[in-house]
C-alpha cells in the first residue's frame, strides 16, 4: 500500500482510477458517526465560557462541544476498533 495526499486522492477520484494500490482492504478501520448522547456537569464559569466561544463563532452549544471533542480526538490519536471488533459501547 503507498501513501497518498489528499489532493492526489482527490485527483484519481475525479478521474476514476483504481485506488486499490493506496487502499488496505485487508484491514479496514471502523469508524462510526452514530450520535450518542452524554451528560456531563461542569462549572458555571466553564459553561459561561463555552457559550461566550460558540457565541462568538455563531454555532450552538452542542456544536461548540462536538468541535471542541473532535478537534481533541484529532490532536490525540489512538487507536480506533476496526471493523471486525464491536464498536465500544455508549
């Protein structure tokens, strides 16, 4: 398998090539974008703060706590359960 930047990968996919060669089909990764719900407590001022960032970027409370998870699951990568294990529980 070779590796591939994202505007190569989108310049195949534009013009139909065969992705087999940067693709591992042997080991595919699951990754699933089902919704869950939580709840968590938190201090005022920490949720004052949380509103004045969503606030600020025009984005709901929920949106603000997705992008503030996302953006450290991105900065803190691990491993993710491919598709032949269960998907963790909720």
């Amino acid at each position: 398998m070779s590796d591939i930047t994202i505007k190569e990968l989108e310049d195949r996919l534009d013009q139909g090539d065969d992705l087999d060669d940067c693709t591992d089909w042997d080991n595919p990764i699951w990754c699933s974008n089902e919704k869950a719900r939580f709840s968590v407590n938190i201090p005022e001022w920490l949720l004052y703060r949380l509103d004045e960032e969503a606030d600020r970027r025009a984005i709901s409370r929920s949106a603000m706590i997705n992008t503030i998870l996302v953006d450290w699951a991105d900065a803190h990568p691990g491993h993710r359960p491919d598709a032949e294990e269960n998907p963790p529980a909720a």
